[in-house]
C-alpha cells in the first residue's frame, strides 16, 4: 500500500517534470547540431548552425558567438602551426582565421600593452597579420582597447 502511494507520487511529479525533460533535450541536441554545422567547412552547414542559433534569440545569438570565437582561436592556432598560403583554405576557414587572428592580437595588445610605454605583440604574430594583410586594422583595434585599458585602469 505504501510503495503503491509512493509509486503514484513519483509518477505524478515525472508527468509534470517530463515536458521539460524533453525540451532541455531537444536545446541540448539543437546546441550540439548547431555546433557541429559551425565547425564544418561547408558554407551552408554554417549558416544552417546560425540561423537554427539566432533563431533560439538572444541566448542562442550568444551561444552562437561563442561558438564562432572558439572556432576562430582553433583554426588560427592551427594555421599558426603549419601555415599554408590563404588560397589553401576554404572561404570558410579563411574568415575564421583572420577572425582568429584579429582576437589573438587584441588579446596580447591587452595584456603586453600600457598606453604610455605603446602596444605590445609578438613579434611571430606580427608577421603573420602583416602576411594577412590585417596588421593595420589590428594595430587600430588594438590602440583603442589599451587606451580603454588605461582610461578604467587610471579612472578611480
């Protein structure tokens, strides 16, 4: 008698528990796809992957952001291991890349830089934007981040 009434309690509570059981299932299989259509080189499975992101609003769009920062820092990295000329790559890993290579360079210009000894970077991966053609934009980029590093850093 007791298990049965404990058995329709548990019962009761799974029915009401189940639907959102099977939605966090289909978010997690829905970020999962998405993620894997963003890292494949094929232009339409990475459009595919973001419009199924976007279309899960704002925090699909962060998700989605995410997604194409991490695959930024990948093929960058990996072209910074064995590079090959840019007509290599697809147009796909081509973005990622110079998009993996702008993020690395902000990144050192904000840690190596203070706005009154200059900007910062190695020199490996200066070469490699000016190979890119993207130094210039990296260096203005870079200038307006550690100029908003030292404006919050002297502001007390």
């Amino acid at each position: 008698m007791i298990i049965e009434a404990i058995g329709a309690a548990i019962g009761t509570v799974l029915i009401e528990v189940l639907p959102f059981i099977l939605l966090i299932g289909i978010l997690v299989a829905a970020l999962w796809g998405a993620y894997e259509a963003i890292n494949s080189n094929n232009k339409v499975l990475v459009a595919l992957g973001t419009a199924l992101l976007v279309s899960l609003g704002p925090w699909g769009i962060l998700a989605a952001a995410i997604m194409y920062v991490v695959r930024a820092k990948r093929e960058f990295d990996a072209y910074m291991e064995h590079p090959l000329p840019m007509d290599k790559y697809t147009p796909v890993q081509q973005f990622f890349i110079k998009f993996g290579a702008i993020l690395k360079a902000i990144g050192e210009m904000f840690t190596f830089s203070n706005a009154k000894d200059g900007i910062g970077m190695t020199e490996e991966l200066t070469n490699k934007l000016r190979d890119m053609g993207l130094l210039e934009t990296a260096r203005d980029i870079g200038t307006w981040i550690v100029r908003l590093k030292a404006f919050y850093r002297d502001w007390e």
